[in-house]
C-alpha cells in the first residue's frame, strides 16, 4: 500500500474552500486542520473530547495532552497547539454548544455525544478529499503535510519524531515526503 499524499498549500486551500460550502463547514474545517497543524492521527481526532481541548475558564489550550489510551502506540503524549490551530478551534467551539465537556470534540450528526469513531472519521476524509479530486489523499495525509511541511522548513527529525509521537526516528524519517522545489532550493546552499 503506498503512502498517503502530502497535500501543498494549493490543494489544502481546494479542500477547505470546498469544506466551507458544505454543511457542518466550521466542524469539517477544524478536524481537517487539526491533522494538518498538528499532525494527529485520525484515531487521535476521533478519541479528542472537549475538556482535553479546553482550560477551565473555556480557552482553547496551547498544549493537548493524549492520554495512553488515545494514541496508537498506547504512550501519553503532549500534542502543541499553535496559534493558528487554536483560533480554529476557538471558532468551531464558539458554534458548537455541548452539553458538557466530556463530550466527543467533533460531534456527528447521528450521534452528537458520541462523535466520530476513528472509521468513520476515516472515510470522511477519503470522501472529502476524493470529492475535490485529489487522488491518493487520505486520513493520514494531513499528518504526513505536517511533518513534511515543517521538515522543508529545517525542524530536526528529532523534534518532528517527538512532535509525531514516534518511538523510531526511521519511522518518522518515512513520512517526509521530498519534492523538486526542495531539492532546487538544496542546491542553491551550496
């Protein structure tokens, strides 16, 4: 099975104009930027509930902490949340009203407490990504665009193989795509 998809800036900007047409647009957003700005997985979303995202005077936090039992490998793990993402959430949570903040952060409309599960919000993303044509997207490629993405940037595999949850910096060294825009700029240094 090949690799998901690094989406560039244009594609990423395709899907998300095309999200703000569609119903649930503020929920469909955050969830699509929450992998792309923080590189969650797609179970790690669905497992999301809302006090993990929000301080107690109701601000989004700076730093997310996954317990064990919602991340892959079953290792805690403190998630960054940077500017951009957290007006992003500030925006979708200032729409969605839940009952109580053990709630499921992104609620689906059949099951509004429960939320998503990590199936389902995986097709979500294989249809919203298809419905724009971006062939070889998926639920992973938002994770592989954010470690991709600050990779180009000079951020050391160490610190993306913390920020990704990794235990092998093999694995994480798997995700960097490289494209020839990247190799052009590389010769340049020399």
């Amino acid at each position: 099975m090949s690799q998901a998809k690094t989406l560039t800036q244009q594609e990423l900007r395709r899907v998300l104009d095309y999200v703000a047409t569609r119903k649930h647009a503020a929920r469909n957003r955050a969830m699509l930027l929450i992998t792309h700005l923080a590189g969650l997985r797609v179970g790690e979303v669905a497992a999301l509930r809302i006090n993990d995202v929000l301080d107690a005077d109701g601000s989004v936090r700076n730093e997310i902490r996954l317990d064990a039992e919602q991340t892959k490998g079953n290792f805690a793990r403190v998630v960054f949340v940077g500017d951009k993402l957290q007006k992003e959430l500030t925006k979708y949570l200032a729409l969605y009203r839940p009952v109580n903040n053990s709630q499921k952060l992104f609620y689906t409309q059949k099951r509004m407490r429960e939320g998503f599960d990590a199936n389902t919000l995986c097709q979500h993303f294989h249809h919203l990504y298809r419905a724009v044509g971006i062939e070889g997207a998926s639920s992973h490629s938002g994770r592989r665009s954010f470690i991709t993405n600050l990779a180009s940037k000079g951020v050391g595999v160490r610190v993306l193989m913390s920020l990704a949850g990794h235990r092998n910096i093999s694995t994480t060294q798997a995700y960097i795509d490289v494209n020839d825009n990247q190799k052009r700029a590389a010769v340049e240094l020399v």
